[in-house]
C-alpha cells in the first residue's frame, strides 16, 4: 500500500522537530496579515453563488476597532519601586520583600562537570541570594552522583523524628546534563514526593552562568525564594490608560462585523478556636485559578489531572494548590465542591479572614462548553459556601480565560507598538493593550499582557461569566496581577493564577503511579513547589 503525502501527523513531536514548529509559525503580524489577504483574495469569496444564494457576505477587509493602553504598575520591592519598560523589569539592587533563610542545603550533580567547578560558580549565586536579602549559608556539599543514588544521598541527612520529614535539607539543587525531560521528571518526582525536598534545577550548559551573569543568578534565586514560600515583589492596581486605533483579524466570534480567516467538609464560622471574632472585611478577597491537563498526542494511557490554586495573602502572589485526578479528558471538575470547601476554610486558617469576594479564573473551557461549566461548576462552588455555612454568601465572579482561539490583531502604526532594535517598529501591540469594542453580546474583552517580539502575540480572552465583585477597571488589574507572575521579571501573557494551576497540573503528569496520583508533603501546599 502507499501512503499519501502530507498528512496529519498526530504523535508527539520531538525537540527538533518541535523547535522548528515554532520557528515556522511565529511570523510577525504584518507577514501573517499580509498572508491572510492574498488567501482570502484567492477565494474569491465575493463571487461565491453558493455564498450569494444563502444571502451571505464576506468582506475582504480587516475589522478594524479601537485598542485602549493600559497603565504599567509600579513593580514594589522592600527599599525601591520600579516602572516596567516595554513590559519588563531588571532586579539590579533591590531587596525582596520577603526573602528566606536557607541554612541547609546541597548540590548535587548529574552531569559530567567537576564539583570544583561548580563550587565557585555556586559562591557567586550565594553572593547575589544575600544581596538581594536572603539569609543563604554554604552548601553543605557539592557532590557528583547518579541518578539511581539521589534520593539515598538526599535522605542520609535526616537526624530529625518527624515522620513527615524525610531529610533536612530546606533546598537542593540539581545540576543536569540536558534537557533529557525523562531525566528531569524522575528528578522532581524523586525530591516532591519521596524526600519532600524543594529542588531547583539546572542544565549543564547553564551552570556556567551562576558565575558571570547577575540576571541570571537573579532569576534563580526569584525561583527559589518564591518556591520556600518568600514573597518578591508586588504591585498597586493601577488606572486606565488612553486609546489606540487597531486592526484585528477574526473569526471565532460572534459578531458578523469580524471578517478575515480564523488563523471533607470543613465549617466556615465568624469565630476563631479562642472565641475572637473574624470580622468579614470588605477587602479580603481570594483569587482562585482552574485548569485541568489532559493527555498529550499519542497518550492512550493516563487520566486527566485538575489542579486548583487559591491566593492565602492580600498580596495575591502566596498561593494554596490542590490536586485531583479524575477521568480522562474530562474538562469539568469532579470534586470541584469539596476543593472549595478545602481552600476556603485554609484561607480562614491562614489569614484569620472570611472571604467576601471570591474571584475565579478558568482556563481550558471552550465556547460549546460555557452553559455546562454555567450550570455544573458555579453552582458547585455556590453550593460549597452554602455547605460551609448557610449564610455563607460571597460575591462572586467567574472569568473563563481562553488561549487557544483564532483571533489576532495588529496595529495600524498610529500608537505604541513593540520595536524591535534591528527591524524597527513592528505591527504587534504594545503590553497592556486591551480589545474590548469588537461588539460581542458577551461580557468579554482581549487583552495582550506581555511583550511579543518574536511572531504574532496571541491575545488571551477573558469571558466574564458572572460578575458579583464588580471590581472597578477589572481590565487593569489582571493587567497588574500579570506583573506579579513570581519567577519572571516581565508581564507575563496571563493571569498568574491560572499560569501556577497550569504548571502545578503539568507537574503532577509526573507523580501518577499505577493509576493513582501520589500525594505530595502538606508543607508543600503553601508554597508554588512547581514553578
């Protein structure tokens, strides 16, 4: 038999493969409109008499509508504040706003590279960890060992009789020879689950860099104090921004206006164990983030994994996360009341407040499945408020956040858009840029949040399903709340809660044991282990 040419090839692709993928794709918007024009002139879509029989038109033009540019937050840290340029920030002489103490820990290195090399690598990242306000000792050793041997030499250091603390290391860090994902996936299962140990990676090819580069020992030690539950910057809500003319081209929308192609129950009461009052404070409100991971391309095997997350501070950068599994590619949240029930009432425990506002961002939901979630998933968090107390009654907003769509815009070269050094100005808004008059029936706008220099910046949609807070410019602060992203130093293209549940589902792939989700340590649950 033969096979015809240029088929769908749906298995997962390798690293090459999917590196050049990306490289094929990430056209920059004034190449991608210029490609959707001359297609849509080569259908002939004006002269279509099945199209003119069912009275309908396309029109070859773009829909243009009106951008606004949002405000960039003040980025605040312990002695300083910073204005983000162009969506980004630097962490040049400024302290943290937390920072931890880390007294014991070690490195261990699965690479063909000498300890003595990376012991003075190693000083120089510990001299910029003080700088910027952590309390970090000297590792209690740099050793080479194998993989098979890690979690041996991982858990000889354990003189304490807690049968929760499998070593005493706050923190190891784990020098690998690549990219091997395989390799990186046994690491983090081995440090997460069987040592409860937090654990900060590196390749190879990186180490070098704690040597020499600053920036880059910066953003490791952001890693790593986020990751032992210290707190790096925050930001205040900001205002709304002026207006721009911009281009978009459309078509999964339901405006006809768009033309162009589709490119345990636990008790919440206002009385703490001693018998003080928690008062409902018009200001505690907690932000949750949804997402639920399915098997990839040519996974037949494992089941889908939920993974909720819940702020624990007023800050919104602390959060709590919860992990399920539950049958596979199923989008709606099996035990979605009782997870409520859980992060509500740790959010009571940890910060002494009953929640008024509960705000709720969903990703993965597409447009089919709006009135399932609607029905089945609000009123399973309705319905835990009413389990915890009967007169439990937060406000609520329920946002579905939406990646995968084909919308696009480009600017019409009259505002701030993003420059690029070598080519110049370029078509793709600038960060901040919000969409919201494309005169949909919904309650939704577009935003791009992050700096795209490469390619066409895909916007994220937010569908506001429900809106009981009524926060006042909403738009701008998940603006600011894509600022407080913890392990970047630039906007990043989503709000962060559901950035963390994203990556805390991509992490639990990797703590399923026949059939069954292994359970990480409850000290983790505070911290964003995962980032």
């Amino acid at each position: 038999c033969k096979i015809c040419p240029g088929q769908k090839y749906s298995k997962r692709l390798n690293d090459f493969q999917t590196s050049e993928m990306i490289k094929m794709v990430s056209k920059p918007a004034e190449s991608r409109f210029s490609d959707l024009e001359k297609r849509i002139n080569s259908l002939e879509v004006t002269n279509n008499q099945i199209l003119n029989n069912l009275n309908i038109s396309i029109d070859k033009k773009f829909y243009t509508c009106l951008g606004k540019q949002l405000n960039s937050p003040d980025i605040k840290f312990l002695n300083s504040s910073v204005k983000p340029q162009r969506g980004s920030w630097n962490l040049r002489n400024v302290k943290l706003i937390k920072s931890v103490a880390i007294q014991k820990w070690s490195v261990f290195i699965l690479a063909d590279i000498s300890p003595s090399s990376v012991n003075r690598d190693i000083s120089n990242f510990t001299r910029i960890c003080k700088e910027m306000g952590m309390k970090i000792a000297n590792p209690i050793e740099v050793r080479k060992c194998s993989l098979n041997d890690l979690e041996k030499h991982i858990t000889d250091k354990n003189t304490t009789n807690d049968p929760n603390k499998k070593t005493d290391y706050e923190l190891v860090m784990i020098i690998l020879q690549d990219k091997n994902a395989h390799n990186y996936q046994e690491v983090k299962r081995i440090c997460d689950i069987n040592c409860n140990v937090i654990s900060q990676c590196i390749i190879k090819r990186n180490i070098e860099k704690l040597g020499r580069d600053a920036s880059f020992c910066s953003n490791i030690a952001i890693k790593v104090n986020t990751k032992l539950g210290g707190i790096n910057y925050c930001t205040d809500t900001g205002g709304s921004g002026g207006a721009t003319s911009l281009g978009g081209s459309g078509g999964n929308t339901t405006s006809s206006a768009v033309s162009g192609a589709n490119t345990s129950g636990q008790h919440i009461s206002s009385a703490n164990g001693s018998g003080q009052h928690i008062a409902h404070s018009n200001d505690a409100m907690v932000i949750f983030g949804i997402d639920v991971t399915h098997p990839g391309t040519g996974d037949m095997s494992n089941n889908s994994i939920a993974a909720v997350v819940s702020s624990i501070d007023d800050t919104f950068t602390r959060y709590h996360t919860s992990l399920r599994m539950q049958e596979r590619r199923k989008e709606i949240i099996e035990d979605l009341r009782n997870i409520v029930k859980e992060h509500l009432a740790h959010y009571r425990i940890t910060t002494s407040k009953v929640p008024k506002k509960v705000l709720v961002f969903r990703d993965g939901i597409g447009d089919s499945s709006l009135q399932t979630v609607y029905f089945r998933e609000i009123e399973e968090i309705k319905n835990a408020f009413k389990e915890l107390n009967e007169n439990y009654n937060p406000d609520l907003t329920f946002v579905i956040v939406q990646k995968k769509h084909s919308i696009r815009f480009k600017g019409d070269g009259k505002g701030e858009y993003v420059k690029d050094q070598r080519r110049g100005p370029t078509c793709n808004p600038a960060p901040g840029t919000l969409i919201d008059s494309l005169g949909t029936k919904y309650n939704d706008f577009y935003m791009i949040s992050h700096f795209a220099l490469q390619g066409t910046p895909c916007p994220i949609k937010y569908h506001i399903l429900i809106d009981g807070i009524k926060i006042k410019n909403f738009s701008q602060f998940i603006y600011d709340q894509c600022h407080i992203f913890s392990r970047a130093t630039k906007a990043v293209s989503v709000v962060p809660a559901v950035y963390y549940a994203h990556l805390a589902a991509a992490r639990a792939k990797c703590y399923v044991q026949d059939e069954k989700l292994l359970e990480v340590s409850d000290a983790f649950k505070n911290v964003l282990w995962y980032l």
